[in-house]
C-alpha cells in the first residue's frame, strides 16, 4: 500500500526509491531507437561500433523514458501524480549499455507553497539513474506541482 | 541528400526544420505511457478527465521521445549525429494532446571548439516542437558535441 504525498509531507534531504530494477537488453535498444532515435550508436551492436560510442548505446530519451517509469513505480507518490512543470540541468554522464540493470533514487531539494495557487507549491527533486555498479547514468532536476493535503 | 554539418557549419541564429510532421494519435499516447509512464492523464481519456489535465495529454517524454525523431529527420544533421552531453532547461509549457500535429527546429546559440579535444566542439542549440497552432509544447536547450571538419 502506497502513501499518498502531499506537499506538506515533503521536505528538503528526503531521499525517495524503492526495490524497482529495469534490465535494459539490446532488443529494447534497439526497438526504442527505431522509433525515436534512429542513429547508428543506438540500432545495432556493429553499426555503434564504429560510432563515438564504441558499442551499442542506449538513446538518453530512452533512459529518461525507462527512469519515469521506475519512478512511478517507486516510493515517491505524490498526490495527483508525479506532473512535471519541467526539467533543469539533465546530463547523461555515462552511457546505457545491454545488460545493464537501473534503478533511480529521488531527493527533495526544496519544497514551496504556490504564491497564486492556495491549494497547491512547487517541489524541487534531484532525480537519480544509477546502473547496476551505482554509477550514475542520469541525472537532472525536476519541478514538480504537488497539491497541499487537503482541509 | 543530406549535408554533413561539421562544427565551421554552425552559427548562433541558424535556424534548421523541414517538413517532418508527426501525428499524435490517443493510441500512441496510450501505448507510449502503458510502458513508460503509466499515470491516469496518459493512459485514456476518461481516466485523464479527473485530473490536472482535464482530458488525456502525452507524457512529456513521449513528446522529447517525438521530438528526438523530428530532429533526427530534420535537416539538422551533424557529422557523427546528434550527439548530446546533456539538456538544460526542459519545459513543457502546454499539453500535446490526441490528434496533435508536432514538427521542431532547432536553432543555433553558441559554437566554441573543444579546449582540450582539437577535433571538436560544443554547439548549443535551442529545440523547440510547435503543434499545428504554432503553440510551442516544448523547449530545451541541448548542449551537443560535434567534430570539426577532417583536414
């Protein structure tokens, strides 16, 4: 049973997660590149070797798309849904590669009430992909709109 | 024929489009969201009216998803692809609804060659997709590296 978040439950230094684990594989590379990122380091082993890349690399949309879903099925369970009013500073430090295993981590940097909006604030949180040695693959910030508990 | 564009190619206020124009169906939002980003607002129209968006609206990263294919189909095409460090300021400023017609340009803000790599640079550009109105749904800055042409 999740507990739903309200603003008031937030609070700078919280650390959210949970046991979710995705395997990337080649296939699921490749069929995301197909359809969204046709380039060469991200559609088969031996077209990527000869590229930057060196390999078979995930599309950096492809990693962001698998960490929304590892964080909607995380502990972080803010009333109304995680709504993004949008994203700072992403990067993608390392890349994705087949058989690696993610997980994402998400902490509140700062938590504050609307100035027009009674009934809602904003939250700041640094949301976190790390692969299976816990190095991270992605990182950004994100401003969420989170509704205030209700009275 | 595509133009290879190597970094002596860009200047700040080229702007780069073409024709790609992408469609976005309710089924698509649906599938998109069913695997990536399973929340009430993406996942049917019924269900998206009881929430903050009052009616169904694609994740915001089925739209960068999107738009990463406009741009690859675009005529913005340098040398080595397009090949990114990282994304600043990602905002979704309205939602991209069913039936939705997307298209990007990417315009050129900066280009400085690489302090310590000789053979490339750093170029700058702001993506913006536009929906059939001409409203922009979203923005980034992406910070890309791009070789220099081989002499």
């Amino acid at each position: 049973m999740k507990t739903t978040l309200y603003l008031e439950d937030l609070a700078p230094g919280q650390v959210y997660g949970g046991a979710g684990r995705t395997k990337v594989t080649a296939e699921s590379i490749v069929a995301f590149a197909r359809d969204f990122d046709p380039q060469d380091f991200h559609l088969g082993e031996e077209r990527a070797r000869r590229t930057a890349f060196k390999g078979l690399a995930a599309s950096g949309w492809h990693t962001a798309a698998l960490t929304m879903r590892l964080t909607v099925d995380s502990d972080f369970t803010p009333a109304g849904g995680i709504l993004g009013a949008g994203v700072e500073q992403l990067s993608w430090p390392r890349p994705v590669r087949p058989g690696d295993e993610l997980r994402v981590q998400t902490e509140v940097l700062e938590v504050r009430p609307s100035k027009s909006k009674p009934d809602q604030g904003i939250a700041k949180v640094r949301v976190t992909t790390l692969n299976q040695k816990n190095e991270t693959v992605q990182e950004f910030v994100a401003v969420l709109v989170v509704p205030k508990r209700p009275r």
